[in-house]
C-alpha cells in the first residue's frame, strides 16, 4: 500500500508500478533556516501543509546538510511515514567499497528514523565510466539486495548533464526512475526534451528538479521578461508560468520545488489543483518564447545555486559570487553590487572571489560545467572595485571593534 490519496485538489501521476505520486514534490534542500541552521519548528509546519494538502513526495539527499534529519523527524512526530514516498540520493562519489554503500545506507536510514526508502537515487551520476565504476565495486548486486528485502522500494538516478550521455544512461539498466534538471530554459540543454521523452518512452517516470533554475525564473529574471509576463491577462506569476509549461508535459510525473514559506507552499498548491496536460495554447508558447529570448541576452553565468561546487576550501561563495554578478546584468549594477557585499563581506568570515586559487577542484562538481574560475575573474574585475575594497576594509574595522 502506498501513500493515502489526500482529499484535496492536489493531482498525481502514476510511476511504472503504478504509485500515484503527487505532480507537486517537495524539494529539501532548501528548508527553512534560521541563520545557517535549519528551522525545524517553521520547516515542520511548512511540511505538514503540504502533506496535508496532498503533497506525498519528499525529495532529500546525504549531502544537503541535516535535511535527512529533518525529515525524518517531522515524520517522527507527525506519525506519518506512511503517508508520504521519501526519495533520498546515495553519494557514490564518495563510495569507495561495497561495504561502505551499505554504510551509507545505514546512515540516511538512522537519519530518517526509517526502516525503508521509497524512492533511492544515484546521486548526480555524471556518466557511463561512473555507473560502471560502480558495477565493479558491486552495487548491482547489492540494490538486488535491498530491494529483494524491501529497504529500497525504487531505483533510479538524478543527472546533470548532456542529452547524449542521459540516454545512455538510462540504458545501462532497468531503471524504476530518473530525475533531471529541466525547465523552458533548459529545454534543449542538459537531458532536455529529448532525454524526458525517451525516458517516458521507456517507462521511466521522470522527477524535474531546478523548475525555476534556482530561482533565476522568478528573481534574476529581466526587467522586460518581466513586463511581458504581466500583460497576460491572467495575472500569473513568473513561477506560475514555469510551472504550468512543465506540468503541460505528460512525460513530467513530478516537479520538485524547494518550498520554505506557507505562502509558497499554498501558491504552488493551488497551481498543481488547476493545471492540465497539454492545455498550453501557441500563444502561451509563444509568450514563454518571448521571455526565453529576453533572459538569454542577459545572463552571464548558468548557474542555478545548486551548490555543488561547495565548499571551497579558500572560503568562496562561488554561487553567491555568480549570484551578484548576473544581477548586474539581470537587474542593474547597484542591486548586483549591494548583494555582493552582503554575501561576501556581511560574514564572520569573508568569501570573495579574489580568494580563489585556481585549483579547479570546484569545477569537477559542477553540473553546469561552468568554468567557474574564468567566471570568478570576471566576477573579482566587475564587483571588487575601489569602492568594494573601501567597503571591505570599513567592515573589517567594525568586526574588529
């Protein structure tokens, strides 16, 4: 028995097995956080609305720092594990011996005071070398293992990267699911249309990650992008819309939204209740047209926040960083320049780009493949001006007194 079907207006879709899970999932990486630790008690109501609401799928890894805590505890006090699919992610990057996949393992299931996860992914499996490093460390034999005892219910994999390379993937075994990276921006780019569709083809339910690409479709997104989703009649908002343009697509089972308001939560809802397949008009398409035009002659750096290529061991906010910088050109000099500050200087300890050493060591996680310390140099000679270094020195005295 799966999950109980909420009495909402929540919608699912249906996995290969045939589990209804809910169109909206609940992305954990970016729970609620009180300074840098989570906020279990605004996380935990956050979370029970939406499972209140429908929502029964809870997507969380080993690496997003205590989210599996987290989870598992709001579950905990709630009593209600069985009411909700728990999809987490093995870093196979870190597995050196088929011993220690089982350590890993162990671990996520004390973390999530849990006996069994529904849905369990190779984390960001980059290529076919990876999959088959693992092959020899025996991790075909050991999720026969797990899923033979009922401790793993699903198998799949998330990736970043190009089209090519998912396809093969998706062939290397008898996959139960996948997720990828997708979005109107990454339409044609990463797995892209190409790589839902065949996974579809095949049976592969897809979850989407980075819907709104960590967040640049709504905040980074340009002042006429902007305009030209507000003369649409029907008020929707630049999350709504890339919302709608995915759930248009039969071939998406779930979208993942990093939710960590109320308000969120209940906007996506109510979005996820309206929305049908394939209801997108050519004026729709269109109108996301126009807008995929107007970000593309804006954006500087690709990256979604992901926050992959953290931490680095010299201190950079490499997200951060690229954060500030698209919004010179996003939005203007003075917004990109004030945040940079803020998220560079405003710290105990400060992360700059010019603290960068060019090792490269980041660039290796990168599922954009962006070439971050290119990027950072352009970074340190757009920000860190005269007026940047002033600031700095100005803050650093204040610390000291």
């Amino acid at each position: 028995m799966g999950p109980e079907e909420s009495k909402t207006v929540m919608q699912y879709r249906t996995d290969k097995k045939g589990n209804k899970i809910s169109i909206l999932g609940y992305g954990c990486m970016r729970f609620t956080k009180k300074g840098t630790s989570i906020d279990l008690g605004r996380a935990e109501k956050e979370v029970m609305e939406a499972i209140e609401s429908g929502v029964n799928y809870f997507d969380t890894a080993y690496v997003y720092g205590g989210s599996e805590v987290t989870l598992g505890e709001i579950l905990k006090r709630n009593s209600c594990r069985e009411k909700v699919y728990i999809a987490t992610k093995l870093p196979h990057y870190m597995v050196k011996s088929k011993s220690s996949l089982e350590k890993y393992f162990q671990e996520q299931l004390k973390r999530l005071q849990t006996d069994y996860v529904d849905y369990y992914l190779m984390h960001m499996l980059t290529d076919i070398d990876t999959w088959e490093r693992l092959k020899a460390l025996g991790v075909e034999d050991w999720i026969k293992e797990k899923m033979d005892s009922g401790q793993i219910r699903n198998i799949g994999f998330s990736y970043h990267g190009n089209t090519d390379m998912f396809i093969k993937l998706v062939d290397a075994y008898d996959w139960d699911f996948c997720q990828i990276q997708y979005n109107y921006i990454d339409e044609h780019s990463q797995a892209g249309r190409r790589g839902l569709d065949y996974a579809s083809k095949k049976g592969i339910p897809v979850i989407v990650m980075e819907p709104l690409r960590g967040g640049r479709l709504v905040n980074l997104l340009p002042e006429k992008a902007k305009e030209i989703f507000k003369q649409d009649s029907r008020n929707r908002t630049p999350a709504e819309w890339a919302f709608r343009w995915l759930w248009n697509q039969e071939s998406v089972t779930s979208v993942l939204s990093g939710m960590n308001s109320l308000e969120m939560i209940r906007e996506n809802i109510r979005v996820a209740s309206e929305v049908k397949v394939d209801e997108f008009t050519k004026e729709d398409f269109a109108l996301i047209d126009q807008v995929k035009s107007e970000i593309n002659k804006n954006i500087k750096v690709g990256c979604t926040g992901c926050g992959y290529c953290m931490p680095c061991h010299k201190g950079v906010d490499i997200p951060g960083a690229f954060h500030s910088y698209n919004m010179i050109y996003s939005e203007n000099r003075k917004s990109g320049w004030r945040d940079y500050i803020m998220c560079t200087v405003m710290r105990k300890t400060p992360s700059s780009a010019s603290q960068c050493v060019d090792c490269g060591k980041c660039e290796k996680h990168c599922p954009q493949n962006i070439e971050i310390r290119k990027e950072l140099k352009n970074v340190k000679k757009e920000l860190e001006t005269p007026v940047y270094k002033i600031a700095k020195a100005a803050v650093g005295l204040f610390k000291l007194w």
